[in-house]
C-alpha cells in the first residue's frame, strides 16, 4: 500500500492495488491501464507516460520519481 502526501507530509490519499482511497477509507478512484476512473465510473484522467492529462486533452500533471508536479513545475506532493 502507498500513500500520497502533500508538500508538508501529510497523507491525503492511498493507493490499494489499482483503487485510490481517501483518508477515510472512502474509493475515489480506480486505474484500469492508462485510464483514471470516478466512484460513478467516469472516466478522468490519462496517463501518458510521465503525464497525467483530463478527458480534454489537457496536461495537468507530471510524474518524476515518486513527486508529482503541475505544469509550472511546483512540487505538489509525493507518494510513499
């Protein structure tokens, strides 16, 4: 089990083989390949590589290592 940490090491979130939960334990999210799905089975996110893009087409994140970064290069957290 990994977890996803914010800036200041605090856990906001899981991960449990491919399904995302929140701190309360609660599903937010499940990967099914390269594809990021909602509780209702919408369709989110794309992973592309490092990049994580919405269903637009949008770049929103990059991975790099175990840190995920917005699109100027801000550290926005890590996963542990």
């Amino acid at each position: 089990m990994a977890a996803f940490r914010d800036l200041y090491g605090n856990r906001v979130a899981r991960r449990e083989g491919n399904i995302i939960l929140d701190n309360s334990g609660y599903r937010v999210y499940e990967i099914r390949g390269d594809r990021v799905y909602d509780t209702y089975g919408y369709w989110k996110y794309e992973m592309r590589g490092d990049r994580v893009y919405d269903t637009s087409g949008n770049w929103l994140y990059e991975i790099r290592g175990d840190r995920v970064y917005d699109t100027y290069g801000n550290w926005l957290g890590s996963e542990y």
